[in-house]
C-alpha cells in the first residue's frame, strides 16, 4: 500500500508540474502577443504622427507665408483632411527624411507614387487614349502634378517616372527653353504626368490650358539647391508657389480631393535660408 500511495503521490507531483509549465507556455503567449499588439498599434500610431507632422508643418508654413492665421473652421477642416490622408506619405527610409536625391531616390519616389494608385495607376498613370463618350478623359488634365522651384530640378524628378510614360510622355511645364504656345499645344492630348515651376504652372491654369479635373497628387520638391534655397524658401519662387496653392491646391486639399507629397527633407527645407547674396530663381 505505502508503494502504492507513493506511485500516486509522484504522478500527482508531475501533473501539477505539467499543469504549471503549462500555465508558464500560456502566460508567455499572452505576454508575446500583447507586446505584439502593442508593438503594432505604436507602430500604426507613428505612422499617423509622421503624416500628421508633415500636414501641420505643411500649414505652418502656409500661414507664415501669407501672413494669416487660421480659423478654427478651417483647423477643423485640416483635421478631417488629415483622416481622409490629404498627406501622401513616402516611405521613412525616402528621400523625404533624408538629404539624398539620387537617380535611385527619384527612382524610388515614381514607383512609390505608382503603388500611391493602387490598382487604378494604369488608367491614371500610364494609358495615353483620350477615349471617348463618358470614359473620355479630358486633354492636359494630370494625375499626378511635380512642383520644382526650377526647370533642371523639373526635368531631374521626371527620371523617376520614366518607366510610365513611355507611351503617354510627361510634360515639362517651365518658361527656360519652352514656348508657352509649344506648352500648349501638348496639353491638348491627353496628360498624366506633369512637372514644372510656378509661376508657369499658375500661367497655364490662368489661361484654361492646364486642367485640374484628374488631379489626385501634387508632389512638392522641397531639395534643398546648392546655396540652401527651397521651394519654400527661395525669394520669388517662394511667393509664386504659395500663391498658386491658394488660388488652385489649398481647397481640393482640406476637402480630401488632393494629397500632397513633400520629397525631400522638408523641415530641412523650410529653415534653410540660403548662402550670401539673393539667387535668380531658375524657371
């Protein structure tokens, strides 16, 4: 019997070790996905802070330069812009966090902007018909608008949409070496993609040659040149572009109709000033 009591105890004795490690695997598997949970939710949580950081930088900017503050409407309106993603964010490891801008940075950027489309980027991006009856797309409407504070910096961003516009070619939209007949002209077929400087863009819009109908992405290239000027910097250019914003951008934007998406390092762009001696902006 004494044997038998100690067989029953000892079994007794590894059910309850079984039972505890048991407990042990359990709480550990709680533990990893709570900090899993966790993990992604500030994750998520960063995602939108950076997008959020990057809209009120944006109208920080835009208030400082027309000399405005503004109403809580229109605060209120920039909050619903940011939950209906008025920021187009480019990955963290981009050129929009950093001071590179490379044949691969601008590479990078026109495949980010393509998968900013989604399903949808060949009929935006890529396809060259006009087409017809309701489907017609109308003539020098864009998807996708690039703003440059000069015309090589136009001409540079373009490489990186290379691969979609072989068939539906992009259109330079600057005043160095293109008439504005010639500009005009092209934007009488159909236009996906456009890059250009302000003060011709505004032109072209002015005059009902430049369409807004199509357009979902404004890309803002905020590269510093080699002086430390920016577009949101560099005098002239400066107040062209915010100009053009106001007139043009800054409703589409707050209704959640355009995203805007700053390549390059932007906070960079808004303090640098500039090396001695004012520039002559490059149109």
């Amino acid at each position: 019997m004494a044997a038998s009591e100690k067989k029953k105890k000892k079994k007794k004795e590894v059910k309850r070790k079984r039972k505890e490690e048991g407990n042990d695997d359990n709480d550990d598997d709680r533990m990893n996905k709570k900090e899993k949970t966790e993990t992604n939710s500030n994750s998520n949580k960063l995602e939108g802070s950076r997008a959020e950081e990057q809209l009120r930088f944006f109208f920080d900017q835009f208030q400082a330069a027309n000399g405005l503050q503004l109403s809580s409407i229109e605060l209120e309106s920039l909050k619903d812009a940011s939950s209906s993603s008025s920021i187009l964010e480019l990955p963290q490891s981009s050129s929009s966090l950093k001071n590179t801008d490379t044949d691969l940075d601008v590479k990078m950027l026109g495949i980010n902007i393509k998968a900013a489309f989604g399903n949808s980027w060949r009929q935006a991006l890529y396809e060259s018909e006009l087409g017809h009856g309701d489907g017609k797309i109308p003539p020098g409407s864009p998807s996708v608008l690039i703003i440059s504070y000069s015309a090589l910096r136009s001409i540079h961003l373009l490489k990186g949409f290379r691969s979609i516009t072989k068939q539906c070619s992009a259109v330079k939209l600057f005043s160095k070496h293109i008439k504005l007949e010639e500009q005009i002209s092209l934007l009488k077929n159909r236009v996906n993609i456009a890059s250009g400087t302000p003060s011709r863009i505004k032109k072209l819009i002015d005059i009902e040659a430049l369409g807004l109908s199509r357009l979902k992405v404004l890309l803002l290239d905020v590269h510093p040149d080699v002086k430390g000027y920016s577009l949101f910097t560099l005098p002239q250019v400066r107040d062209e572009f915010w100009d053009l914003f106001k007139n043009y951008f800054y409703q589409p934007m707050i209704k959640g109709d355009l995203r805007i998406c700053l390549y390059g390092p932007y906070q960079m762009a808004a303090h640098s000033k500039g090396k001695k001696g004012r520039p002559v902006p490059d149109k």
